[in-house]
C-alpha cells in the first residue's frame, strides 16, 4: 500500500477495541472516518476478560456476542486468597438496578478482528499495515502520514494502545508506579481438573491473590485457560516461563488446577506498563483506551472502559465537526476520570492484603455493600447512588502521582 491521499472528517490510528469502536460510534453519527491500524488482523492482544457494561455498549454500537465462537459467557468472578483458599464470588446478576448481569471472556484476535470488520460494515475505511509516523496539527485539522501515503482529517484520535503514539511524542506520559510492574502469561488446554471446574467451569474469572501480586485464570472456552502473573516486583534476570511455572509449582491448587494440561501459547511478557498521559487532548487530537490511561489489569476494566469512552468521545467530535470550533474536551475527560481514578483507588487497595481481608472480603456479609462493590467490578461506573465509590473517589493517592 504506497501513496494513499485520503481525506476524512476524522482519522483513528489504532483499530483495537478503542479506535474500531470510535469508528463505529463516528459512522452512526454520520462522521466520515479513516482507520489506519499498523497490523494486519486477526493478531494476537492479550486482555480477555470484559465487563458487564461492556455488552450493552457493544449493542448499541450494533455487535453482539451472544453466539460468537471467540467468546465465552461470563457470569462472575472469583476472588480468592492463596494459600488459605479464602474467597469471595461476585456475581454480576447482583450488582446495583441497572447493573449489566453477564460479560463475556474473548479471544481478543478475533474479538478485535470483529470489532474492525462491523466499522468497515458500518462505512469507516480500515487501512491494515498502515503505521502512522508523522502527526502534524495546524489551525484546520490534522495530517497523518506513513509509508503508506497520508490522511488530511479536520480531527484525529490516538487509539494506538501502550504505544501512545501522540503521547509519547509529546513527551506527556507518566509512568504510575504504585502498581504491579510485569506481567508474564500463556494460555493452557485442555484444562479438565475437578478444580478447574468448580471454580471457573461455569465461565467466571479466577482472580488468585498470590505474595507480591496477583494471577489472573480466565477460561477462554470450556476447556482453554488464560493464565497470568502479575508481580510488583520482579526478580531480574527471571524470564516469563520461570516466573509464571515457579508461581504454578508453588501452588498445591495451581498444580491441581493444571493438571494433565499443556501450555498451548508461547510466553509472553509485558512490563512497566502502569500510565498515564498529562496531556490527552489538544485543539484537534484527542485519545482514547490505553493511549490515555493504563491501569494494572487486576479488574479488567480495560477494553469496557475503552469501548464505553470510545461512545462519549464519538458524541465530542461530532459536536465539533458540526459546530466548526475546537474540541472542547471537558465532560470527556470528567467522565474519563471518573472511571479511571475509580479504578486507580480500588487497584491500590488490593495490594494490601489486609485490606482486602477485612473489607472487601468483609463485604460479603452486607447486602448493599456486595452490590456496590458488584457494580464497580462490572464497570458500571458512572452513576451517583454507589456509596463505596463515593469514598473511593474521595480518597487521595497514596503514592506517586495522581491522574489527572
Ligand atoms: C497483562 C495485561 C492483561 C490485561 N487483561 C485485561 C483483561 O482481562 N480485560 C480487559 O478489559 N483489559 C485487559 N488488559 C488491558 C487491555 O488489553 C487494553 O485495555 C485494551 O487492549 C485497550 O484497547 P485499545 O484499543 O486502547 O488498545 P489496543 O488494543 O492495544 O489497540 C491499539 C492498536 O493500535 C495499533 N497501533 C499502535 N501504534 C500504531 C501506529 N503508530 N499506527 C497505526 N496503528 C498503531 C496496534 O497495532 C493495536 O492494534 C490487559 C492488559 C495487560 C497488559
């Protein structure tokens, strides 16, 4: 693909979750869009597990999962203490009124893949293997370029994930380090333990709070287990396979939970990823998903969070194209914050062991209390009536900078 020349109401650079859809928000507002996304898909991602409110904004975007191959129903999720085995099952039907009752696990190659092909369907022009280089913004709009050509748009979006392309030109992302610094995963199958079904045989994810961090088990389909370890301080030297089979090995349940099955994708890392970027807006560029925030994955607040942003920056950009002045990003952003600065809170209370003891585990003995702390973990964020998150919010950082 060389020498494209394209012209758009608004250019997305990335086509995972965020900017596909962005795109297809855009297209049901009538924006004209162009997509230009780097790979070619379907490609692998990790970051499988969606949150109830994510369903209902995929609907109204015109995707449903029900029935998809690439997904598997989520009822719940599990939180529990190793080694006692303590434990804690949110179930999503029990949240707050109006609270989404179920979420799904995906395979993210093709869940993203799909998102991609509804904004084709829907009119946005996807370019694959198109890499943007070159951002330039002037008083009209926006020029993007790579090898492949460039796009004039009078808006451009920066969905490019951790890449933070936008961000990280402009030398604006903060790095958080208050959370888990690595992680290190695969995926297992055939995984068919008695174990492994009673705790996530009906679809939930296992959230296993281990010394110094966290493990993630999340059943791609019945049989397919997603396993990571995240740790807030990793050993030097210590590749992805030794952390996550000493962590495995050091589990009488793990090892029980795995029994008899084979790891069926490489091992993978990614580290230091905890973000935030100070400047996310300009007169004519914004951004959105992880080019914004990333938070420690603990609650898999990620792609919800994209994809229900990804609706409310649609609605911002319209208004700016339609009025012909500059974006005027502030409920964006409150909401934005909302969210994330929720979630930043809850991350930092669950690496103190006793607090998740004595509260959140506590939690399970008061009615109202599960069904807040239900709502927060399914990602419905933005309302008024949830007390936990009131004082969530109104708490301050404990260390290192706050998002702002
Ligand atoms: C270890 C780990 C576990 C996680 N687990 C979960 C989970 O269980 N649930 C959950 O919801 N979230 C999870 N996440 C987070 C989740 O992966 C992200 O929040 C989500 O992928 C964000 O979507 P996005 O569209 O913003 O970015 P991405 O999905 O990363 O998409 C960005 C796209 O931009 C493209 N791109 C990058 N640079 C350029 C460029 N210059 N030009 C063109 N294209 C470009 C990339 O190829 C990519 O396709 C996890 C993250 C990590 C690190």
């Amino acid at each position: 693909m060389v020498n494209l020349s394209i012209r758009a109401d608004v250019a997305v650079v990335g086509a995972g979750p965020a900017g596909s859809s962005l795109a297809s928000f855009l297209r049901l507002q009538g924006a004209s869009v162009v997509v230009l996304e780097r790979e070619h898909f379907p490609r692998f991602h990790v970051g499988e597990s969606l949150l109830t409110m994510c369903v209902p904004a995929l609907r109204r975007m015109g995707v449903s999962l029900e029935g998809a191959d690439f997904a598997n129903m989520k009822p719940g999720a599990l939180f529990m203490l190793e080694p006692t085995r303590e434990r804690l099952r949110i179930d999503f039907s029990r949240g707050l009124e109006g609270t989404f009752p179920y979420a799904f696990q995906v395979e993210r190659a093709h869940f993203d893949a799909a998102l991609a092909h509804h904004a084709e369907a829907l009119g946005a022009d996807v370019h694959y293997g198109a890499q943007v280089r070159s951002w330039v913004e002037d008083a009209d709009g926006v020029c993007l370029s790579g090898e492949w050509g460039s796009v004039r748009a009078q808006l451009a979006v920066d969905a490019t994930g951790q890449d933070a392309f936008f961000g990280r030109r402009q030398r604006t992302v903060e790095q958080l380090e208050r959370f888990g610094r690595a992680a290190s995963f695969t995926t297992f199958a055939p995984v068919r333990s008695a174990t492994a079904r009673e705790c996530v045989g009906n679809g939930d994810i296992l959230i296993l709070l281990v010394p110094d961090g966290w493990m993630w088990l999340i059943p791609l389909s019945r049989e397919r287990v997603s396993v990571g370890l995240v740790e807030r301080t990793p050993r030097p030297g210590v590749s992805a396979e030794q952390a996550v089979s000493h962590a495995i090995e050091q589990s009488e349940f793990l090892v029980d939970f795995f029994a008899n099955s084979n790891r069926v994708q490489p091992f993978r890392r990614i580290a230091n990823y905890s973000y935030y970027n100070r400047t996310p807006s300009t007169a004519r560029s914004a951004t959105v998903g992880d080019a914004s925030v990333f938070l420690d994955p603990i609650f898999s607040s990620g792609v919800t969070v994209a994809v229900t942003t990804a609706e409310m920056l649609a609605t911002t950009l319209v208004a700016s194209l339609h009025s012909g002045s500059p974006l005027e990003m502030k409920e964006y952003r409150a909401a934005c914050l909302k969210a994330y600065t929720t979630f930043d809170r809850l991350i930092e209370r669950f690496y103190r062991p006793e607090w998740v003891q004595n509260v959140f585990f506590s939690a399970g003995k008061d009615d109202r209390m599960l069904r807040e702390f239900t709502a927060i973990l399914a990602g419905d964020v933005w309302r008024d009536d949830n007390e936990v998150q009131r004082l969530l919010l109104a708490s301050a950082a404990r260390t290192g900078p706050e998002i702002t």
